[in-house]
C-alpha cells in the first residue's frame, strides 16, 4: 500500500492506547483540521518517539503554552491507517518545528539475489521504500506535549517487579529472582 499522510501544520500529534494493561494496542494519532490519521505502533515505539523528543528539546528553548490534556485524547472511531515500522526524527530551525516521519512495518522479503539487500548510502530508507508513510510536523510546544503525555499513556501500564523488572500481571507473576 503506498498511502502518504502529509502535515505540514498539525493540530494536534499524540499518542494513546486501547484496552486491558498488558493487552493494550496502542497508537500514535496525528490531527489537522477535520483530517485524521492512526497508525498503531508498539509500546516501546511510543515510548522511543517522546525519549528522543526529550532529550532534542533539552537543547532548545522551553516551549510556550501546550494543548489541554483533553485534546491530547485519541479520537474515535480509530481506523488504523498501517502498523509503525521505522521511525525518523529531524528539527527543520528554519521552520523552528520538528518533522516525524513515520513507515509502514515491512517484513524483510527472502531474495536469493545478495545485491537485493544492499543499500545506497545516499537513499533515505524512510522515504524512498515503498508503503505506507506519514510525515508529520510539529511546534516545539506540540512535541513537548506528545513527550508529557507518552509517558502518561507508558506508564500507565503493568507495574514492574521490582526484583526482576518484568511486568506484573493483576493475578500476580512468576518472578525469576525469586527461586
């Protein structure tokens, strides 16, 4: 599938999750004006996408003034536009914003050609393969909430053990330290 999704000026980028802890699906969601568009991605993904965003902030000026909580909520109904594969993340300073690019997960394919594989060091692997994409920009202060309300929605998960750091299932969990 070759869908593209381009925001040059995004209302709202945010991320969120459906269901149980430990059966939630999650979703990074962007929203401008009356278009939307899902891709639901892995809990780490998210978790990746707000580090990097944080720690790129922590070198700029502090954003002014940030989206309420409410509007940082997914919208419904969630149609899922593809699954997340590669993430890539760049500040444009002209603009002072930064642009996500978001790729379709695509399962390596078996070749016997060797050279199938090979990679131009001047192709971008993000924009130049085939699939489905998303490139999404945002304002500093719009990034800082993404960030803020990622680790809202990570967090809000399983605890974890504390001997062995995995996960805690509300009916308890085998605990590897604990022989």
């Amino acid at each position: 599938m070759d869908f593209f999704a381009d925001f040059d000026f995004v209302d709202v980028i945010t991320s969120g999750a459906i269901g149980e802890p430990g059966q939630r699906t999650f979703y990074i969601q962007a929203r401008a004006g009356a278009r939307t568009v899902t891709i639901r991605s892995e809990k780490q993904q998210v978790a990746a996408i707000g580090k990097y965003l944080r720690r790129a902030l922590a070198h700029l000026p502090v954003p002014e003034g940030q989206p309420p909580r409410s509007v940082m909520q997914l919208v419904e109904p969630i149609q899922e536009a593809f699954v997340l594969g590669a993430i890539a993340l760049e500040f444009n300073r002209t603009n002072d914003e930064f642009v996500l690019h978001l790729k379709e997960f695509a399962p390596l394919a078996q070749s016997d050609d060797e050279d199938a594989f090979e990679e131009d060091e001047d192709d971008d692997p993000i924009e130049d393969a085939p699939g489905a994409r998303a490139r999404v920009s945002m304002t500093r202060a719009q990034a800082m909430a993404f960030c803020d309300n990622a680790d809202r929605i990570v967090s809000a998960g399983r605890p974890d053990c504390e001997l062995c750091e995995l996960p805690i299932n509300p009916d308890g969990h085998f605990c590897p330290r604990m022989n």
